[in-house]
C-alpha cells in the first residue's frame, strides 16, 4: 500500500469525506435548494463512501479496489451537483468531490 497512487487516493477520499461533512452542514445551515433532501443525502452519501473507501486503504483491504470504484461514481455524481451552485464553498466542494473520483478510478483499474 506505500504507492504515491494508493497515498494519494488515500489523501482524497479523506479530504472529500471531510468536504461534503463541511458542505453538509453549510447547506442546512442556508436551507432553501442547498438544504433539499436529495442533496443532502448524496453529500452525506459522497463523505460515508469517502471515509468507507479510506478505512479499506488504510486496512490494505482486497476490496479497496471495488470500493474505489463505487467511490469515483459517488463522488462524480456529488461533484456534478454542487457544481450547479455559483457559491465559492459549493465549487470548492465539486473541485474536492473531482479530484477524489479521479484518484479513485486510478485504483479501481
């Protein structure tokens, strides 16, 4: 698990597993379309996978590869979402939520 690609995979799900918490709560704290319940659920959804996929890095576990994999696609899909957003925090989040994915489907190969 020592590759800088494991390490860096590992570095981004953390980061976007603490992002969508932060966004989470920013969202609810605006309410209105930031605060809609599909929102918030894929948010919530992106940091539980992101935190999932790290404790399988971090355990070197045989899966992490799979968990990888559904980790690009959650974090897509968040990505894409906060993306419709004009605030800074909500670009920031997509630009977090990118980068993990990225990383994510380097390992899934």
């Amino acid at each position: 698990m020592a590759s800088g690609e494991v390490q860096q995979c590992l570095k981004d799900s953390l980061d976007c597993y603490q992002n969508c918490n932060e966004t989470t709560l920013r969202c609810l704290s605006i309410g209105g379309k930031h605060a809609e319940p599909d929102r918030i659920n894929l948010l919530l959804d992106c940091a539980k996978i992101c935190n999932t996929n790290a404790d399988f890095i971090t355990r070197n576990s045989t899966y992490y590869p799979q968990t990888c994999g559904i980790c690009a696609d959650i974090c897509d899909e968040c990505g894409d979402d906060c993306d419709r957003f004009d605030d800074d925090f909500m670009k920031e989040c997509a630009s977090v939520c990118r980068r993990c994915a990225e990383s994510c489907r380097e390992m899934a190969r």
